[in-house]
C-alpha cells in the first residue's frame, strides 16, 4: 500500500510540473507595445478617428497575447498619425488583426488596415491599403505560449509601420504636413525654388544673358588686346599692297634696277 501510495503521489506531481511549465509565463510581465520614437506622420486633416472593425475569429490567439493584434494598431494609429489641419478628418479603420496556430510549432498573423482622408467638404478625398502576414516557428517550444504570442504580434507592427508610411507617402503625399500645418508639397517648401544666399527667391531667366554677355564681352576684350598692324615701306613688285601680305610673313625682294652686273669679256676670255 505504502509503495502504490508514493507512486501516485509522484505521478500527481509530475504532471503537475508539466502542466506549469506549459504555461509557465503566466506570471510575465510585458511591456507595451510603443511607438513614440518613431517619426509622427502629420496630415491636413482637423481630426483623426480610430475604428476597429476587425471580425472575431473563434479560434484566434489574439485574447491569449499580452498584447491583441488591435490594441497594437491603435497604439500605433495614436501615437504615429498626427492631425496638423485646420480642417476635414481621417479615419484609420481596422479591418483586419488576428493570431492564428497553423502547426505543431507554427502560429499566424494577419493585420490589414485603411486610411481614409476628406476635406471639410468631402470634395477631396484619398485612402490607403496596408496589409501584412507573419508566420513564427517557434520549434521544440509551445506556439501558443504569451511570450511566443507577444513575440510574433511584435514582429507584425514592425512590418506594419514600415508598409503603412509607405503607402502614407506613396499615395498621399498631397495630405502630408511639416509640423507646423504647412503642407509638404503644392506650395510647401519642397517646391520653393531658392536663389543665392541672402537673396529673395527669382525666376528663373528664360534665355541665358549672363553667359552670352560674359562671351561677347570676352570676344570684344580680345579684339581690343590685339596689337595694330604697323604700315609697312610700299613694296617694289606691289606699290599698292596686296590682301595677303597683311598676315604672311616678309618676303625678300628682287634688288633695285642697276645693282645687277653682266660678267665682263675679260673675265670671261681668261677661262
């Protein structure tokens, strides 16, 4: 009886302890999911609203992460989307966000957003699409445990607010603001067009003056540094010159009439 009484008694205690260490980070502790540090996106718009329209999925994970799939994308829609206009509003609608198990040691997740803007008068209007995918394979450890939950749902923001921004200054960089309300583009700084420093910006002359005035009067100096001509003695052959002589080099000429001697007879007899 003592022997069969142990026994049990160690049975009891070794599934227990499997049960523990099965979910054994129930007592963790994690941190919030923050996105402060990233940079704020300021858009036209007065106000921003945050809907969350994802569908309950009977088997997601989602409830069991110490941090839900939503409450991270509003985390992020609240601390990242700025509203820095005077007027219109935004809303960020979220459509999609769950956790999934989709193996022995493999769980999912899926996050799909939209960004919608409008003026004050609905006439001018845009959106965007985010979607993203996760998969975590977590090995020889369970899938569904909090920290592997609060791992993958952590990876999936990182992937989201790169392909949000993204899509943010790919489709409505016409919304976009600085800090103070200006507008990043049509009329903002970005399309300023500046002149030299401590000058007031100036359009741009349409034909090039500066240049062409720099070579004529670089063509004119010239012609003024070059030397005159020097008349020259009138010439035997040419009294009146001729139109090349200006620019070739002097020639030698045939001596005066009289200069010349025949050889005389004697000296021609004694050879």
């Amino acid at each position: 009886m003592r022997v069969r009484y142990w026994t049990g008694l160690s049975a009891l205690v070794l599934s227990l302890g499997v049960a523990a260490c099965s979910d054994g980070d129930a007592d963790q502790t994690f941190p919030p999911l923050d996105y402060s540090y990233l940079s704020q996106i300021h858009l036209n718009v007065a106000s921003i609203d945050v809907q969350d329209e994802a569908p309950a999925a009977p088997d997601s994970l989602s409830a069991k992460a110490p941090v839900a799939p939503d409450q991270a994308l509003k985390a992020m829609a609240n601390q990242r989307l700025v509203a820095s206009g005077t007027s219109g509003k935004a809303d960020f609608i979220i459509k999609q966000a769950y956790l999934n198990r989709a193996g022995d040691n493999v769980v999912t997740g899926a996050m799909d957003v939209q960004l919608n803007v409008a003026d004050a008068g609905n006439q001018h209007t845009g959106f965007v699409h985010a979607r993203i995918t996760h998969k975590l394979d977590v090995g020889d450890r369970d899938p569904t445990s909090r920290k592997e939950l609060y791992t993958l749902t952590s990876q999936m923001m990182q992937d989201m607010n790169v392909e949000l921004e993204f899509q943010i200054r790919r489709k409505l960089l016409s919304w976009m603001t600085d800090a103070t309300g200006t507008p990043l583009v049509n009329g903002g700084i970005q399309q300023q067009a500046l002149g030299a420093p401590g000058t007031e910006p100036v359009a741009a002359p349409t034909t090039p003056t500066l240049s062409t005035e720099t070579s004529t009067g670089s063509a004119t100096s010239e012609k003024a540094a070059a030397p005159a001509a020097t008349p020259s003695a009138p010439d035997a052959i040419f009294p009146t010159g001729s139109d090349t002589e200006a620019t070739t080099t002097a020639t030698q000429h045939s001596p005066q009439p009289g200069i010349l001697k025949l050889p005389s007879t004697d000296s021609t007899e004694t050879h």
